[in-house]
C-alpha cells in the first residue's frame, strides 16, 4: 500500500522582483524629494543674505581690528593696510593725514595691537551696499621702557561695499550707557 505524500502548501510571497521595484521606487522617491528640498534651499534668497550679512560682519570685524593695530617697526605697511580696508571720507581723512600721523609714531615707537572680542552686524542694506557693525575688541600698547597696557573697547563702524568688497566707510567709539534714571 502506497502511502499518499501531500506537500506542504505553499505560502505566498511576493516575488523578489516585486519587493525590489517597490523599494527602488522608494528610494527614487526619496532621492527626488531630497534633490529638490536641496536645489530649494540653495536658490534661496535667504540664503544670498546671509552670505553678504557673514561676509559683512567678517570684513567689518577685520577692517576695525587693522585700524587698530599699527607698529611703529612697520609704519608703510600698517597704513597701507589702514588704506585698503577703508573707503569714501574715512578713506580721505586716512590719506590726507598719514604723514603727519606717522612722524607721531615714528616719534612715540608705539606698537599697538588689538584683538577683536566680538562682533555683531547691527544693520544690512543689501541692495544699498551698506552696514553697521559694533566690534568689541582688546587693544594693547607697547611704548619704549613701559609695560604694555589693554584697554577693551567698543566701536561702531559703517561698511559700504565696493567693488564687491566690504570697506569702512566710518568709525568711531560706541557710546557707554551712564546710571539709569532714577
């Protein structure tokens, strides 16, 4: 007597082919999603305005620092930097008053360096070509048979970009807040 095998049914299963086109088009959807959210965010206005506002605040914390650093050692140089990070009236003023001011260094054999604490843009006109930058910042002065001396300080300063550079155009010490009123 012959004995009746049975086989086992069989489950079913997707085929292979089939998981592997759902999960291709998983992946090409989400290459696509990503793509796009990517091209987005890279043609983004925003992202054109906080480039010029970094490039601004990096060229006006640089410009301050050079305008406060000058040695005595190297005078042409120092102003000639001094020169290169300005523009407009502070430009003119620099130039116009260079000699006078370098027999004042030259006499004095000073050598000044600061440090740039921190910074903060305070306002960009993009389309303008402007800014205003407050540096806060560490000086140091050196003079012959003295000991070196800092002094903190805050400056303000305009910017105005020319030639797709960003100068300073004005600079000046920011005001100290006094006693509140009582």
């Amino acid at each position: 007597m012959e004995r009746a095998t049975s086989t086992p049914a069989r489950t079913r299963r997707p085929p292979v082919t089939a998981l592997a086109l759902v999960l291709a088009l998983i992946a090409g959807g989400f290459a696509g999603w990503a793509g796009w959210d990517w091209y987005d965010a890279a043609h983004d206005d925003t992202v054109a305005y906080a480039e010029q506002r970094d490039a601004a605040l990096a060229a006006g914390e640089q410009a301050v620092q050079n305008l406060n650093t000058l040695d005595h050692r190297s005078l042409d140089r120092g102003l000639d930097l001094w020169e290169s990070s300005t523009t407009g009236e502070l430009h003119d003023q620099l130039v116009s008053g260079r000699d006078a001011f370098a027999e004042q260094v030259k006499t004095a054999k000073t050598v000044t360096t600061a440090k740039v604490l921190s910074g903060a843009l305070t306002e960009l006109d993009d389309r303008a070509g402007r800014a205003r930058v407050m540096v806060a910042l560490r000086v140091t002065v050196k003079a012959p048979g003295e000991a070196s001396t800092d002094k903190d300080s805050r400056m303000l300063g305009e910017l105005t970009r020319t030639d797709g550079h960003w100068k300073l155009s004005a600079l000046g010490q920011a005001p100290v807040g006094g006693n509140p009123a009582n």
